[in-house]
C-alpha cells in the first residue's frame, strides 16, 4: 500500500476527507456509524399488553459537505436497521432513513440565506412531530419537509426576515396530511442587553380531507438577565376559522461554568399525526447538562405535554437523562434512559421505558459558512 493511499485511508478513519477544490472551498466527505443496544419495555406503545424486547441496530451514514467564505452546501444520507432479541419477525434493514440537503449563503452587511430539504422514513412516528411528546407507537411513516429563512439588515440595529416552510407527512393506517407556514419578523435591538421583535405568520393545516387556516401576530422581547443569562418572551393572538387563542413562546438559559439550564413554555397550535383537523399543544420543558469531569457529562430533561385535538386529549409526562462520553474528537458513547407516561386519548393511558447505549463515530459538526463577510463603512473601508 502506498504511502498516499494509507494517509485517505486514516483521513477517512479520522471522519474527513478533503477533496481538492478551489482555494476559498473546501470538500469534505464524512462517514459515520451508530451501533447501539437498547432495552424497551413497551415496543407498539400498548395500554393492554405490552411486549419487550432487545434491540440491536446500526446505522451507517455519509456525508458529502462544500464549505467556503460565503457559501456552504451539504448532501447526507443515512439509514439504520434492527435486530430484534426474542421477536425475530420485526427485524428489519430499514427501521429508518433520512436524506437531508443544506444550502447557506452569508452576503454582505448580514444578509444570510438558509434552506434545508428533507426526507425522513421511521418506524416510531413520534420523532416526525416533537414539540407534542406524543407516543405515537411503531408503525412506518414517512415525512418531507422544506424551510428557507432570508435575513436582511435593516441598519445598525434592525434586521428583517421571511420564513416559508412546508411539511407533507403520512402514518400507516391514518390520515395523511401537509402544513405550509409562511411569515415575516422585524426585530430592533434597543440597547446592548435587549431587544424587540414583532411577526406575523400565516398557516395552513390539511389533514383527512379537512383544512385549517391561521394568522398569527406574535410580539418578542428578549434580555440578557446577566453575562450567562438570557430570557426570551413572546407572546400575540392566534386567529383560526374566526376565533382567537393565545400563541405563546417563553424560555430562560443560563449558562454555568461546565454547563447549561433552560426551561421553556409553549402554547400553540399543531396538526396531531394520522388524526383529521389541527389541534393544539402546550408544553413546559426543562433541559439540563453538566459535565461530571472533562469528557463526561450529565444531563436530564423532564417535560410536560397537553395535546387537544377534535377527536382525543392526551397528557404526556416525559423524563430523560443521559451520560455522554466523549472519547477525542469523533467517538462517543451515550447511555439514556427515556420515560413516558400517557395519560388519555386512543389506545388509552401506558407507561413505556426505553433504555440504551450508543457507541457514535461521527466528526464533529461545523456551521457551512466559514465566516460572514466583514461589513464596509460609508468611506467603503471594511469594518472588523
């Protein structure tokens, strides 16, 4: 073997793979794997009986990135299969996939255009919606889903954007069903600790042969409470079909030395997978990490969610935790333990735990764009 050949070959090892191009780009090629092991004691999410058993999965992935100063572009692909310990008939190759492309382009003076495309097939629905917690069961779904997002600066203090995302979605034995979000924000920055915001959306909600039409204004402040502490609040009117709800979105992170807390409450409207109409959502979530030593950290993430929609009401209590090794730059190994208690609705109320240990080898992610370009003052000198 060559002396070229065998450096490839420990590049590829190590997660990247640069590929000639021009100076200001970079090519990258990323493989990854995730080979896990994992212990669930209600596999079809069953109130009446609840099976386990033993899961072994693995999932291969690849990556194909362009980097440069203002453009970045990426294409990823991967697909995980399962083997099952005592019930053989459920293993399967393809217990999910995913193919997602990413463009970004940062311009001059602020202007930043992401668009991300997706594909997702899954055999546990519940991962296509969330911001609901619902436990949807194992049955195949699939989903596609596009968002773009333009910012533009608006003067020192000011900035503009406009949204538009697109979700089609379908559950074996339910309805199928889109939703298209459109909208623009305005935000000002009063001063260097505070700023304001102010949006309007529109969104369409089709699902079972029924269609849903909402406008939304939502006004935002957000503070900084401290060097490591942010509050954010926002809150407006919802209006659908002639009447109005509240749409509110509030969340505080503090920052502390080797960790994190954020606690966040939602309320707002969103279409229930493989159920006719649109519902509504309201969560109160904590999020919290901490590193035990250097490269080992801990975290929990309790939540609450209350789902109504025309047909059923669920109440979800979640509790997850999880230690994360970190093992050089590439390699992790991640123990959880996930918790759920179903309260209401169809099948009716369960308990299901999920136990597992990933061994990841990815590189890290990096943002696409290098860097924002520098911004020109009126003499047209650039600015650091």
């Amino acid at each position: 073997m060559s002396m070229k050949m065998r450096s490839v070959l420990l590049a590829v090892v190590a997660g990247v793979v640069p590929l000639p191009t021009r100076a200001e780009e970079r090519l990258e090629l990323r493989p990854s794997v995730v080979l896990g092991q994992v212990w669930d004691d209600n596999i079809f999410s069953s109130a009446e009986e609840p099976q386990a058993d033993a899961i072994t999965s693995l999932g291969p992935g690849l990556t194909l990135a362009l980097r440069g100063r203002h453009f970045g572009a990426s294409l990823s692909y991967s697909r995980e299969g399962q083997m099952f310990g005592r019930l053989s008939s459920l293993n399967t190759t393809g217990a999910g996939q995913s193919a997602v492309g990413t463009l970004s382009y940062a311009g001059a003076g602020g202007l930043r255009l992401d668009a991300i495309q997706a594909y997702t097939t899954t055999l546990n629905p519940g991962q296509l919606a969330p911001t609901t917690g619902l436990d949807l069961g194992r049955r195949p779904a699939w989903q596609v889903s596009s968002e773009q997002t333009l910012s533009v600066p608006l003067g020192e203090r000011s900035k503009g954007s406009l949204r538009y995302a697109f979700a089609m979605d379908e559950v074996e034995g339910a309805f199928s069903g889109q939703t298209h979000s459109a909208g623009a924000t305005l935000e000002r920055r009063s001063s260097e600790r505070t700023s304001v915001t102010l949006g309007y959306t529109l969104r369409r909600f089709t699902a079972g042969g029924v269609g849903v039409t909402s406008h939304v204004v939502l006004g935002g402040w957000t503070a900084s409470l401290g060097p490591r502490t942010t509050l954010r609040v926002a809150a407006g009117p919802r209006i659908a079909a002639g009447e109005p709800a509240p749409e509110i979105d509030v969340s505080l992170r503090h920052q502390m030395k080797g960790g994190e807390l954020q606690v966040a409450y939602g309320q707002t409207e969103a279409r229930i997978l493989g159920l006719a109409g649109v519902g509504s959502t309201e969560s109160a979530t904590v999020s919290f990490s901490r590193d035990i030593v250097h490269s080992l950290r801990f975290g929990v993430s309790p939540g609450v969610y209350r789902n109504r929609a025309p047909q059923a009401e669920w109440t979800v209590y979640r509790v997850g935790s999880r230690l994360v090794w970190t093992i050089g730059r590439s390699v992790s190994i991640v123990g959880s333990h996930e918790f759920a208690s179903t309260r209401g609705g169809v099948p009716g109320s369960f308990l299901h735990n999920v136990y597992s240990v990933r061994l990841t080898v990815a590189p890290p992610g990096r943002p696409l764009v290098a860097a924002a370009p520098p911004r020109r003052s009126g003499a047209g000198e650039e600015e650091p």
